[in-house]
C-alpha cells in the first residue's frame, strides 16, 4: 500500500513532545524549516508544540492533501490558535458544522455580493487617501490597517458607525494586535505571556461584537431590517437567521466566534498585502507606472467611475497582486490532522499525526518559474509574469489554499487591495522613509516599524 518503503519521512524528531518549538517560536518557521528543507527534501518529520509533526512542501503533496479535507485529512489548528479564534469559528469546525457555517457566510462573499460592497470600499479608499495626504507622514501598517478594518466591520459585518469612530478603530488595531501575536504562542496563561495579552485581546473584542449584535438585533425589532445603503443586506446581519447542521439557529458564542474569525481573516491578510505593495511598488517605479497606464485607458474607456466592471478591467492590478502574494505569502502554512493511514511520496503518514502545509514553498518553488533566468526568473517581482502564456497556466500559485477550506473571502480580499491599488494609481504618490526595512514574516508579514512613508496627492489629470 505504501510502496517499497512504506515508512515514514526523514528526519531529526527532537526531543519528545518538545522538538522545533522553542527555536519556531524564536527565529519563525520559515527560518527554521530552511535547513531541514534543504537536508530532508520536501517532507520530513519533527515534534512541535507537543504533537508528532510532518512537514509537508512540495506543490504535488501540499495540494494533495488540501484537497483530500474531509478524506484523508481534517482541519487541525494548534490549541493557542483554537482558544483565540474560538472553537465554534468557520476554520476550527470540522465535518458537516464546518460545512454548515460555509454555507452560512458564504452569501456574503460571492462575486455578485463583493461587486455590490465596491461603491462603498471607492468612497473608503478615496477617503483614507485624502487623509494619509493630509497628513503626509504616515505608518503604512497602522493606515492600511484602518481602511480594511472599516470594511469588514462596517461593509460586511454591518457594525453600527457608533462602534467604528476612528478612536473605536484605533483602540480595536491596537487590540488586534496582540491578539494576532498570540496565535502561535504557547498557551500559557500568565500575566506579560502573548498568550495572556491575547486572551485579553478576545475578551474586549467579542464584547464589541456582543454589542453589535445587540444593535443589529434591536433594529430588526424596530423593522429596521439593519440593511446598508442601497438595500444591501450584510454578512452580520444574514448570520442572525443562520442555522447549523441540524437547523438550529445559532448561538451567541457561535456567531461570535465566525465574526471574530471574519474579522481576522477579512482586515489582517488584505492590510499585510497592501502594505508590502507600498514598498514593492515604491521600489519597482515601472511597476507603478504600468498600473498608473492601466488607469488612464480605463478612464478614458468608462470614465472616472471605478465599479465591478472597471476592476474587471484591471489585469495588469491582477498580475500585481498574484505577484505580491507568490512574493510576500500572507499564510505561510496550515495545519491538517491524518484520518487514516495514507502514502504521501512513497513514505507513511500515521493517523493521528499532524501536517504542517507549507504553502509558502509551494508558491515559492512554482514549477512554472524554476530554472527560468532574466527578468521572469522566479527570485525577480515582475507581474509580467501572470500576463504570459506560462502565467496563465495550471500552477502551484495557491494563496488562498486549495480545496474544501479554501479561503472564503479570497474575492474581497482581491477587490479590496485593487480598489486600493486603483486610487493610488490615479492620485498619489509616495516615498517610503526605508525601503530596506526588516520585514517580520509570522505570523503575517509586517515591516517592524511599520513602514513610515510620505504620501502626497497628484495633481489631477487633464
């Protein structure tokens, strides 16, 4: 069944239960995993966080297991990742309650859903940058962070303008954060731990979403409906009426759980693309150029107005964020757990044993770019890449993962950063204090001061 060898993947386990913790959590996975790569190939086997480990790599294997969900392999985050998004959210439920929430949230993230949210994320863009302008000194981080965070609270979880003043929205970032910091820590609960912090962090974030439900709650007493301008229904308020599996509507800690995990996976991920793209685009000044090309024939074929049809229209802001995201991963990798016995690369894998995904090696070592030399070698940012013959086949770019858990809000998180990348390109221009500032990549990537820039407004065309 498992090939000539039939055994399991090399490799140093460590010392039981102990293994590449300390040094993962000290120098990150990625700096880690690098020598081990290199040593054992694309799959090897380590203790880490007090579990059996196989580190999964290579583009045939990562996307075989992603897609075996629900077969060979289950969702299986570490329990610091479980406590702090919470056991009944989208990515930490398994079997048909995972299927049912899916089913749930899904509505709010098709592409007929995300073109009705563009009008609103243009007047958001525009407005942030109006305001980083006025400013001029800003900290990309902290600025991106403040455009994302109000689309998906106020755009899609429907929270009331109330709870996202921008002193609301200061404090929440700062929240997030350690709350963030935390994920991957050891659980340990005490005071000064990242674990701690973000254990804080959760309990002043799942108040504010009490509070916002209580209000979508009372408007729907009042016949209000809690619908956003135009008639627009949002996400938090369809999760009202959402039932599970078995048809029950859910409870409070459920819905709690799904809008703080939405609240991380809509904000966090797109605000880390954006600020790399600053810096990226900042460096590249043909590769802004290029996008500043592509806005002028937009306007002059559909005129000022940027809707669904005119981000359809932006391929070459495609290209550049398929290249941001092949360079600069936001998810580095993810965490299954094996169902039953099955062969990955001629060697064992138990059940019971986890997987560590390394998504980022996959998009790393794309086939379609290994030994290619010039401007298109695989070590180069050149969206060019995505607009040739090559790009435009079946590859190993898989950002947003593959199969059943594949990232729900994968056409928001693109049309949030396009429409971002699209009032840039029209109206700004900027320098960044450091370009070669040290960038931390895990748990997402984030420049350590976070990226101090000058923006200023362009004169207007015409």
């Amino acid at each position: 069944m498992f090939g000539s060898r039939g055994k399991l993947p090399p490799g140093n386990m460590g010392i039981p239960y102990v293994g590449d913790t300390f040094p993962m959590l000290k120098d990150s996975a990625l700096a880690v995993n690098k020598p081990k790569l290199a040593k054992y190939g694309p799959i090897f086997k380590v203790w880490l966080l007090g579990e059996k480990h196989i580190y999964v790599a290579s583009q045939q294997s990562v996307i075989k297991v992603l897609n075996g969900e629900h077969d060979i392999v289950e969702g299986d985050w570490p329990k610091s990742v479980v406590e702090l998004l919470g056991a009944q959210s989208v990515p930490c439920t398994y079997g048909s309650t995972h299927a049912a929430l899916r089913k749930a949230v899904q509505p709010a993230f098709t592409p007929k859903a995300v073109a009705s949210y563009v009008p609103d994320m243009v007047q958001m863009a525009e407005t942030c940058g109006e305001k980083w302008a006025a400013q001029q000194d800003i900290t990309a981080y902290d600025a991106v962070k403040e455009y994302t965070f109000v689309i998906i609270l106020r755009i899609i979880l429907g929270f009331d303008e109330s709870l996202t003043s921008e002193a609301a929205i200061k404090r929440i970032t700062q929240v997030f954060k350690d709350w963030t910091e935390g994920l991957f820590s050891i659980p340990l609960y005490l005071p000064g731990t990242a674990y701690y912090k973000a254990l804080q962090g959760r309990r002043e974030l799942l108040g504010l979403i009490q509070q916002n439900m209580d209000l979508l709650r009372a408007q729907v007493q009042k016949g209000e409906a809690g619908l956003q301008p135009g008639g627009r229904t949002t996400c938090g308020r369809m999760m009202l009426d959402a039932t599970d599996e078995e048809g029950k509507p859910l409870t409070d800690t459920q819905l709690k759980d799904v809008f703080l995990s939405l609240m991380f996976a809509g904000h966090d991920t797109s605000a880390s693309t954006i600020m790399c793209l600053f810096n990226e685009l900042y460096k590249h000044p043909e590769v802004l150029q290029k996008l500043r090309d592509e806005q002028s024939s937009i306007r002059r074929e559909r005129g000022d107005k940027i809707d669904d049809g005119a981000l359809q229209d932006m391929k070459y802001a495609d290209a550049v964020i398929k290249e941001m995201m092949r360079t600069i991963p936001v998810v580095k990798y993810v965490f299954r757990r094996a169902q039953r016995d099955f062969e990955l690369e001629g060697y064992l894998i138990p059940k019971g044993w986890k997987l560590a995904v390394l998504i980022y090696n996959v998009l790393a070592n794309d086939s379609r770019w290994q030994g290619v030399t010039g401007d298109l070698a695989a070590d180069k940012f050149n969206p060019d890449r995505w607009l040739g013959e090559e790009g435009k086949r079946v590859g190993g770019h898989i950002p947003f993962g593959s199969g059943p858990r594949m990232c729900l809000g994968y056409i928001l998180a693109t049309a949030e950063i396009k429409v971002m990348l699209a009032v840039l390109a029209r109206g700004f221009e900027w320098t960044v204090d450091n370009p070669n500032e040290e960038l931390n990549v895990f748990p997402l990537p984030r420049y350590v001061d976070g990226l101090p820039m000058k923006l200023r407004k362009l004169a207007r065309e015409g």
